[in-house]
C-alpha cells in the first residue's frame, strides 16, 4: 500500500486502490450501516473522512486514538470534501482513554486551558495552524536569503558581548554557582550570557563572506508579564559588506 499523508490524500485528482494513512482519530460516528472516522495527522487543518463497516469498530477506536488505516481512496459524494477513504482494515497502534484525556470530543476549551498540556496542545487548531505558519515563514525567510546569496551563519547562543545594550541578559552560570566564589561561576572564566542578538558576529562574518544572516533564537531578561515582552524568540538578522548607502540595507 502506497503511505499518504492525509494533505495528499485529500488533494488526490485520482482515486487510488492500495493506500495507507496514519493519524489521530478526531471523531468516531458509528451508524446501524456504516462506521465514520476523522482522522488528521498534523499535516492538513482539514481531516480526512475514513468509511468502514461497523465490524472493523472495537472498543480501542475512540477519540485521541492512533490508528492506522488501510483501504481505497475514493472520490467523496460530500461537496465539502473531495476523497474519503474506504477501509478494509484499521489497526489501532495507541489507545487512548476518553476519560482522562485532557481534551474532549466536540468541545472548544479555551487556550488557557489547552495550555497547560505542552504534548497535547500543538492538536488544537488554533495553535497548530499558528506552528504551520510559523514553519511557512521560516522557510521563506531562508528562501529569499540563500536565493540572494547569502550566507547563513550560526551565532553563538551563549557569548560574552552585549551587543550594543540591546536588552537584559539572562546569565549563564554553573549549577553551584550560588555556593561559589565569582570568578569560579564563570564557566569560561568571564561572565556569559544567552544572546540578545547575533549582529556583532555577523559584522565581522561580513568581512569574509560579503553577505550574510542569521535566524536564530534570541532572549531577552526584562520581567514583564506583557504581549510586547517575549523571554525568548527567533529574530532575522543580515549584514552585507560594498553597500553604497543606507538605501542599498533597507532594501533588503
């Protein structure tokens, strides 16, 4: 059986006899005739409808269920979709308990909630499509620097400088570093600090290589409790050597 992802599967032109997708069940509607599940494997906000008989539902088949289905794609009688899956067998590689799995089936908890459970919180909508985008942008930031000629330069997260005051700094200590005398914290024998920015690195990287950037993670130590303030996030930096004026820079 050829393995699709459940995007491919539902932007398929033509039907297909062997194929094979695996997921995490979002619904399970078992009728007297027919069983309906929607499964998604993180690759589509859309799920994919999956039609099977009754006799391949078992007690394992619940919402927050993986499963791996096996069957014919076939072209949906629904408007709102364009292939569903028919079945011939579904195997449930990990079970889930509806009881005490933290989200439930047709109802919208709100964020704060959904926020206390790192490892579930990526399956909802909300906050998956916001990762989609995030890894779209990413990689057209790459995109446009390396099709320019760009060097991509990995800065240092843990360095000594300051960059030019561009924030406060979280400093980098050993574990005992609260029992010791100061210059035996100093795990290279100077004060270290995660980065708040990697521009000085890439200002002498620019007396080498002409053209470079980097797209990494940056911090900042103010203890604010705001939307404007952010302990951590990823920052594009560039710097490029010959340039004219500052025109020739805020093009970029």
């Amino acid at each position: 059986a050829v393995r699709l992802r459940v995007r491919e599967a539902l932007r398929a032109r033509e039907p297909a006899e062997e194929v094979r997708v695996q997921g995490w069940v979002r619904s399970v509607r078992s009728q007297k005739e027919v069983l309906f599940l929607h499964i998604n494997d993180g690759s589509s906000l859309e799920n994919l409808q999956v039609v099977a008989d009754p006799s391949l539902e078992n007690r394992d088949l619940t919402f927050g269920s993986a499963v791996d289905v096996q069957g014919k794609l076939v072209k949906s009688p629904h408007r709102m979709q364009n292939m569903e899956l028919e079945a011939k067998s579904i195997h449930v590689v990990g079970p889930c308990d509806i009881w005490s799995f933290p989200l439930k089936v047709k109802q919208r908890q709100p964020l704060e909630y959904i926020r206390q459970f790192p490892h579930l919180r990526c399956r909802n909508n909300t906050l998956g499509s916001l990762l989609r985008i995030r890894s779209e942008a990413t990689a057209a930031i790459h995109s446009f620097f390396q099709d320019n000629g760009y060097m991509h330069i990995h800065t240092p997260i843990i360095t000594s400088n300051d960059c030019e005051g561009a924030g406060e700094l979280f400093q980098v200590e050993t574990p005992s570093g609260a029992r010791e005398s100061a210059d035996k914290t100093h795990f290279f024998n100077v004060p270290a600090f995660l980065t708040v920015s990697g521009q000085l690195h890439l200002e002498v990287m620019a007396g080498a290589f002409t053209h470079v950037f980097t797209f990494g993670p940056t911090f900042r130590a103010e203890n604010s409790q705001s939307r404007r303030h952010l302990a951590e996030f990823y920052m594009v930096e560039a710097e490029l050597s010959f340039t004219e004026n500052l025109q020739d820079i805020m093009q970029v």
